[in-house]
C-alpha cells in the first residue's frame, strides 16, 4: 500500500496556532515505528507542476500565495501567515493526493498522509485550505479518462464548501459531506448529497447516518474511484469539531467505510482531513489509526 509524504509538508507556524503542523509528521513516525508501514511504502513527492493548479484555481490567487502576497484580511480567512514556504507546501500537498489517487485506481487503496484540504475555492482560500487538493487530483484524472466517476466521500467534521463550489456542476462527480449543520464555515455551499448532524451528536446516531446514507450514494452513483477525506475532528475532544465521537465510535467508522470500499473492489484514495484534539499528538494517532486499519484490510481483501 503506497503512501505519499514530504517533509516539506511542515510549516513553522506562530506560538500557540490551532493548526498541529507537525500531525504529519508524527502520524508517519507511528506508522514506521509501529511497523504497519514500511519505509519502501512511504514515498517521497515534490510540489506539483503549476499547470496542475491552474487547472482549478485562478493565476492571480495563485501568485499571491507564490510571492506572499496576502493582505491581512486574506490571511485571517485563510488562518495561515503568507510566507515563501506556504506556496510549495500547499502545492506538495496537492501532489501526494494527486499520486494517491493514481495508486488507488491500479493498486485499489492509495494513501495521502495529509491533504483534503476542502475549503480552499477557486479564487481565495479558507479554513487552512489553501489549494483544493481533491479539485485538483480529479480534474487531473478527468484529464486522462474523460468519463471516470468520481465520488468524493468527506467524513470531516465540517462540510467541504470549497470542493462544493468547485465541483458543483459536474455530473461526473458525486459529492458526498456528513458535518455539523450549525458550525464551521458558516456558508456552505450545498453538494450532491449533504447530511447535517446536530452540534455534539453521539456516536450511535452520527454513525446510523452515515451507513445509511453512504450506502445509498454508492449504489446510485456507482464511482469507479472514492476520494475518502476521513478527518479526525469528530473526536469528542476536538477543539472546533463539535462532534462527540469516541475512539471506538471512529475506529468502527473506518472499518465499515473501507470495508465496504475495499472488499466492494471499489478504488479508495484516502486523505486525512481536519483534526486539532485538546491533547498532544492524539490527532495524529487518530489518522494513524485510520491508515492501519486501511492496511489491515487491503491485505486481508487482497486475495478476495
């Protein structure tokens, strides 16, 4: 199972900002160190050519975020400081999903160690989000073959509105968003299929949405490749997530998704999403979770 990383996906931040900059890094290390992954499956990925973001966001947004451009006002809504690094670690990011998508359609499960950013719009970016990796990956693809069928399942605890927008009126796309219907971003842009929970929902009753709501999107629509933005903010713990998950509520969270896609030889690219949990690196084991239970399950489906 091939993974896609970079160590220039850290970013030094100001003391004491929201964001965990360094999720990526140690959710890699507990991979390694845990042996679930070994060092030949991480693979090392350089910031994706220029053609590939203009393909989705505009060149003058583009080059603000390239010369650092951003005025005060584009900075509080981004939530990140403009500097020389953020250009190159943002269109990084966009390559590891873009690879990871290539990799799940001839392998069946192909791993980001960081992306879904699903807030950034073509023109601005919102929420951490500066370039929309799965916009971008997907119209990559759409490049390629035309008319593969592309479902975007987001189980972040916030709704992607900037992938919304962005995709909004292709048919060749589905895109599926369970969140919180009252928290972060306060304008939602409205997918194919947008399931709204309640602030604080328990377990029980966010999963019994998922199931079956997902399991009807995916017969209708039918995707030969599922973009899974997993997201670890639905921890009851998290800061912004407003949800009420426990670990084991997650962890069964992830065992029927990609279940469901992996034994269902349905191709799954997985993205890591938001997460910022109250206690230290338990963000990142939350995402290294994920990815184990992916991998525990792409070898015991491998054969079937």
């Amino acid at each position: 199972m091939r993974c896609f990383y970079s160590q220039d996906l850290e970013l030094a931040l100001p003391s004491g900002h929201p964001f965990p900059m360094d999720k990526f890094r140690v959710s890699k290390d507990m991979l390694l160190d845990g042996g679930i992954l070994k060092p030949e499956e991480i693979i090392e990925v350089r910031a994706a050519d220029l053609h590939l973001l203009q393909a989705v966001h505009d060149r003058d947004y583009i080059r603000k975020i390239e010369s650092g451009a951003l005025d005060r006002k584009e900075q509080i809504l981004l939530g990140l400081p403009a500097s020389p690094h953020l250009f190159s670690r943002s269109a990084t990011e966009v390559e590891a999903t873009r690879l990871a998508c290539h990799a799940a359609l001839t392998e069946g499960v192909g791993v980001c160690l960081a992306g879904g950013t699903h807030h950034a719009f073509s023109e601005h970016g919102e929420g951490y989000c500066v370039f929309n990796d799965i916009a971008i990956a997907i119209r990559d693809l759409q490049n390629k073959q035309p008319n593969i069928k592309i479902m975007v399942v987001d189980t972040d605890a916030h709704q992607g509105n900037g992938t919304a927008a962005i995709l909004g009126n292709d048919p060749r796309v589905f895109t599926y968003s369970i969140h919180v219907g009252k928290n972060y971003p306060t304008r939602k842009i409205g997918g194919t299929l947008d399931v709204e929970t309640v602030r604080y929902v328990e377990g029980e009753m966010y999963l019994q949405q998922l199931f079956a709501t997902l399991a009807g999107a995916l017969d209708a629509f039918s995707p030969d490749l599922v973009i899974w933005i997993s997201g670890a903010d639905n921890h009851r713990n998290d800061r912004f997530g407003q949800m009420h998950l426990s670990l084991k509520d997650i962890q069964r969270r992830d065992e029927v998704l990609l279940g469901a896609f992996i034994k269902n030889r349905i191709p799954v690219a997985i993205l890591y999403g938001g997460g910022y949990n109250r206690q230290p690196e338990f963000t990142a084991k939350l995402h290294r979770n994920t990815i184990a239970t992916a991998k525990r399950l792409a070898t015991e489906f491998r054969g079937l």
